[in-house]
C-alpha cells in the first residue's frame, strides 16, 4: 500500500517538483526505506521512473501540438536544458527532431483506410 502511494502521488504531481526526500517525507518514511521497497517492487528508482512518467506525459503533450516551451513547464522539468537531455537520453533524438518527424509522418501517411484503397 505503501509503494501504491506513492505511485499515485507522483502520477498527480509530475508537474511539480518530486524527490525521494520530498516523498519520504511526505509519507513519513525514510529515504533509505522508500528507496530499497520502490527498487524491490517497481523494479527501478524514484527518480529514473519520475523522469520517464515525465517523459511519456511530454511525448503526449508533443505529439497534441504543444510547444516544447510549454511541455517542458507543465511536466515538472526545471528548465529547457534538463528536459532536452533526458528527452534526447531516453529516445535518442531531440524534442525537435521528434515534433518534425511527427509531421513526417504524418504527411506520408495515406488518407484513406487500407480498405478503401484496395477498392480502387
């Protein structure tokens, strides 16, 4: 019940700022504690699933039409330069490149169902 906790207060707060202090505290646990329990039943750290909870939320936010200035703001990254970084780190291409190749994508793709082509 513990880990469910925090689980669902770090999914209502990823635009705030979150730590394993912030949350041990505000769960009265301690760090050492919180850290060693979500590593054992979550199977990563605090931190790396924070960023990547963060990152799926942005990827969503870019794929709507946000502006990376906006995306990164409303999903609890500190600045332009942290969220390109871990953005870049997870998916091995920058926000930018992503948005474009989004567009791409998008161009290329027929208009028409797979089967309303195969009538013509």
């Amino acid at each position: 019940p513990l880990i469910q906790s925090i689980l669902d207060c770090i999914e209502h707060n990823l635009d705030q700022t979150l730590s394993v202090d912030l949350l041990a505290d505000r769960f009265f646990v301690s760090k050492y504690h919180l850290s060693r329990e979500f590593q054992r039943l979550v199977g990563t750290s605090v931190h790396r699933y924070i960023v990547q909870k963060r990152l799926v939320m942005a990827k969503q936010m870019l794929s709507a039409g946000r502006p990376s200035s906006e995306v990164y703001q409303n999903c609890g990254f500190g600045d332009y330069s942290n969220f390109y970084r871990a953005f870049k780190a997870e998916y091995q291409i920058s926000p930018k490149d992503y948005v474009l190749r989004l567009k791409e994508n998008a161009y290329r793709e027929d208009p028409l169902p797979k089967r309303l082509r195969e009538r013509q």
